[in-house]
C-alpha cells in the first residue's frame, strides 16, 4: 500500500458514567464524517472510537447506581454501540478499556517508558477532580461563591496525598515545541496550538500517572498496589486499535502513522502535551495532527445536567431525523469553533439548505424528467459552454473538498458544495425547461440531462455528511452502488439516457413549528 494511502481518525473514548449527549455525537460524527469522505476518496481506513471505563469516576458511578463496576460498564458502554447505530457511524473499531487487548496494550507502553528510565516513584501531595480525572496546580484553581477551590472547569476539587509513579514530563518541552513547529500542522486550530504552545512554554512538571486509593483500572505491571492513572490508560486505546503492542502487525504499520485524533477544546492538553511526550517517550511515533472542536451551548446556556439542559442524540434524531441532524451539526458551526444550538436554528438551516435548496433542486429536477420524458433519463445534444463549465466547476470541487478536510474544515466543504447547489439552481431557472417544453423539448432534454448530472456529483460529494439521503437520490438517479465513489465523479461515469428512473420521491422533510411535512 501507498503511503498516502491510509487514513486513521480516532474520536476520544466516552466516560461510561453518563449516558451519551450532543457533545458525544458531534465529536464522533465529525470523524464519520472524515472516515467516510477518505473511504470514497479512495485511502484504507481505520475509524476508531469507544469507551473509557476505567477510574474513581466511573466507580463511583457505579457504586450509586448499586451496580458492580463490570455490569455498570456493560450497561453504559452498550448506549454508546447504539448511538453509533442511530448516528450511523461507520466506525471500524470500538474500544473498551475493559478489553483485554487494551489492558495488553496499556501495560505495554507503561513497561516502555519504564524501560527507558522515563517513571519514578515518589508522593502525590495536590489538588485533584474527580469529574475531570485531572491534577491540578493550586494557581490554576478559582474559588467560588462560597470560596470553595474550583478546576477551571467548575469541577470541585480534593486533596490528595499518596504514592504514585511519575512520568518526567518535565524535560519533553523542548521537544514538544519541536513538533508544534513540524508540518503538517500538529495541533489545529491554529489559537489552540498558540494555548498549548504558551501552557508548554510556560514549564512542564512531571506527570503524576499512578493512583493507589481505589481499584477500579488497570494494575501497574509489577506493583499491584498501583493503578495506571485513567488518562494514561484511556489515551493509550489509540495504540489498541492500532493492534500494538503488536508493532510488526500490518496494521500497526499501516495506519499508526497517520493517526489523527479529533477532541473537544476542554481535552486538549491531554492529547496535544501529554501524549505525545508519551509517545516520545516509549519510542513511538506521535500524533499526525490533533484537532480540537469546540463546545456547543443549548439555546444560549451551558449544557450541563444540573441545568437540565442536556441535549439527548437519540431524540433529536427522532424529531429531525438523521441526516438533517447530521447536516445541521456540520454545517451551522465552523469546525473548531464554539456553537449554539437552538430548535429554530435546525429548523431555519434545515429548510433552508435541504428542504429548499437541494430537496426542491432535485424534486423539480425528476419530476420533470418522470413526467416529459417517460421516466428515463434523457438525450442530450451538444452542451453549451456554460453547461460544461458547470459541470466541471462540480468535479473540480472534489479537489477543494480535499484541501478543507486536509485542515478538518468540514463546514468550509459544506460551504463550497452548497455554492454550487446555488449554482445549478440559478442554472435550472434560467434554463426554465418548463418553457422549453412548449418551444424546444431537444434544449429541455439538454437541460434536464445536465441538471440530474450536476446532482448525481453532487450528491456523491454530499455522501460524507448525509449518507442515507444520498443513498436514496442515487437510487433516483440510478447510479450504480459501485459507481459512487470520488473516482466516478467525472464524464467517465456521467448518467446514461435511455436509464429508467424510479418515481421521484421528496429526500428531505420540511418542519414547520416543530411539525414536519414532506418537502414539495
Ligand atoms: N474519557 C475522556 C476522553 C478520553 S480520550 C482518550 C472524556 N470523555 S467525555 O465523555 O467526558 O467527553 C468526551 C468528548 O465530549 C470531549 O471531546 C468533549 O469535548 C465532548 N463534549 C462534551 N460536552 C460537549 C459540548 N457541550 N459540546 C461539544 N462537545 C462536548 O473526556
């Protein structure tokens, strides 16, 4: 295989002590996403996501809702296997840190670091959250109202004195700003490389990476007394899915290397300072490149569940149906940047993008071929030069998609494809076939030929984002299930007059005070 090859998108692995919100799905959807786009462009990929078990956190969760940490994790964990099925994620993989192979694989790297002189023993003695299973140095810390000690997180905080293994941290920041410095790109956007630049300039202490007050995680080899710091073990299920320790396994070869994790804002330092020094550490390649979204509010206000905000995936999939959540969570909010979600904002972006745009673009588009050219995809004549030109700027757009996802911009791709439905839209009115038909039906034939063109790439283009609703104006266009892959975008592959076509069906639907009805 090429290098270029390989493509491997990690999402972060979800703590099992909740059920799976918005935040959960937007992470992963972006990487399906991504996965999706490079599968159809060709590359070998590797799509992992997961779990995260282990930790004071989860067994404290377990223990309040009176069940053993195991069937706990079960149970949790089982939600997430099914918003993947409900979002459609395309995942290759799911990790659980439970699994065997990854307690394998984290012991693995722990012996690594240790055989390089890179653990110590010592005492932990400093400010800990439980709910961000994070340390904290006293200057991070704030009060609040009642001058009790807050993470910047707003996460309560507890002293902890014990022993614990430490991993020299400290002396991996030359280093670390090496690789920030290194292209591609390591850490995006380009302000979050800037905040974990200055945190690395600022001095790193070493990291405590070991916890001795509770038992749920995994053993530190050759001293049971310890349990691996949650973050060390949780971080390490991207070398699981990878197949180390097994270093010699095609797999492990094939797609360590182009290993790129996409995380939220608040997980950034873990996987842009910490893990890479890790790696560095064992001998083992960093990361490709560490993009970090932001965080979505619900109606203007923190999503949190003593709000009683929490958005629920499932139900929002219910009442908008999938795609045009899918849509709406990729296309309303740059990529990187914060967000807010509000019903009125899917409702106006919904109709406006889908129902409208393309939803109306294409319903016009069959239903004229259905009713004046017997259900078959027309003849056409010579193409006019502004036809060609259209078609074109659409295959062309595979390349600038390339450019926008090589940067995770997945909303400026959204934008540049939907430039183009803007574009064919304009086309078609002024084309007005319906005119065509009383005067010329040889131009109406042309017309319409070029407009379910200009869908079919389109919708090749769209697959990525919307794969069902694509899926299903394919089917109306007849193209080939093994012909919808980025290498058929062109003339090579262009739809055959003579093609029956099925009864056109409406693709999206359109909602009106929270109430939907068919797209016309
Ligand atoms: N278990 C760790 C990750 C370990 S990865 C080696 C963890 N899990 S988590 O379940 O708390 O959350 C994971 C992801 O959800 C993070 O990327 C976080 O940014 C994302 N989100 C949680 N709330 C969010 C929003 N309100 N908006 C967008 N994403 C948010 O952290």
């Amino acid at each position: 295989m090429s290098e270029k090859a390989a493509y491997y998108i990690t999402s972060p692995i979800y703590y099992v002590n909740d059920v799976p919100h918005i935040g959960h799905a937007y992470t992963t959807l972006a990487c399906d996403v991504l996965a999706r786009f490079k599968r159809l462009d060709g590359y070998e990929v590797k799509f992992l996501t997961g779990t995260d078990e282990h930790g004071q956190k989860v067994e404290k969760s377990a223990a309040e809702a009176g069940l053993s940490p195991r069937e706990f994790c079960d149970k949790v964990s089982a939600r997430f296997r099914d918003l993947a099925t409900a979002m459609n994620f395309s995942n290759d993989d799911f990790v659980r840190t439970t699994e065997e192979r990854h307690i394998t694989a984290c012991q693995e790297l722990w012996r690594r670091l240790e055989a390089n002189g890179e653990i110590y023993l010592d005492k932990y003695a400093g400010w800990y959250s439980v709910r961000d299973e994070a340390f904290y140095a006293e200057s991070e810390l704030e009060k609040d109202e009642n001058g009790d000690l807050k993470a910047p997180s707003g996460a309560a905080v507890e002293w902890v004195e014990e022993p614990s293994y430490f991993f020299k941290l400290s002396k991996w920041g030359e280093r670390l700003l090496e690789y920030y410095a290194e292209t591609p790109e390591r850490v995006l956007p380009k302000s979050r490389r800037n905040e974990v630049k200055s945190f690395v300039e600022a001095g790193l202490k070493d990291l405590s990476i070991s916890r001795t007050s509770f038992s749920w995680g995994v053993p530190v080899p050759g001293d049971d007394d310890h349990i691996i710091y949650v973050w060390i073990d949780a971080l390490s299920n991207y070398l699981t899915g990878a197949g180390f320790p097994d270093m010699d396994d095609a797999d492990f070869k094939t797609y360590w290397p182009h290993v790129i994790h996409v995380v939220g804002k608040d997980i950034l330092r873990f996987h842009a300072v910490y893990w890479p020094a890790l790696l560095l550490a064992a001998g083992l390649e960093p990361p490709r490149r560490v993009f970090a979204h932001g965080w979505w509010t619900n109606e203007g206000r923190k999503i949190s569940k003593s709000l009683g905000n929490v958005i629920d995936p499932f139900r929002l999939v219910e009442e908008y149906g999938l795609d045009s959540v899918r849509y709406f969570l990729m296309r309303e909010v740059p990529f990187g940047n914060d967000g807010d979600f509000s019903r009125g904002a899917v409702v106006r972006r919904c109709n406006g993008d889908l129902a409208n745009d393309l939803g109306n673009l294409a319903q016009r588009v069959l239903s004229m071929i259905a009713k004046n050219c017997d259900g078959t995809v027309p003849e056409h004549g010579e193409l006019e030069a502004k036809e060609k030109d259209l078609l074109a700027t659409i295959e062309g757009l595979l390349a600038d998609c390339r450019v926008h996802l090589e940067g995770q911009a997945i909303h400026a791709m959204l934008e540049a494809i939907w430039r183009q439905v803007a574009a064919v839209n304009g086309y078609f009115s002024v084309a007005e076939p319906w005119v065509l038909k009383k005067t010329d039906s040889d131009r109406m034939n042309t017309v319409l030929w070029v407009a379910a063109e200009a869908l079919r790439r389109l919708a090749i283009l769209i697959q990525p984002v919307m794969p069902d609703s694509m899926a299903r104006l394919l089917d109306q266009l007849a193209v080939p299930e093994d012909r919808r892959r980025f290498d058929n975008l062109g003339e090579g592959s262009a739809i055959e007059p003579g093609t029956e076509l099925p009864a056109p069906e409406a693709i999206f639907p359109r909602f009106e005070g929270g109430k939907d009805q068919a797209a016309g």
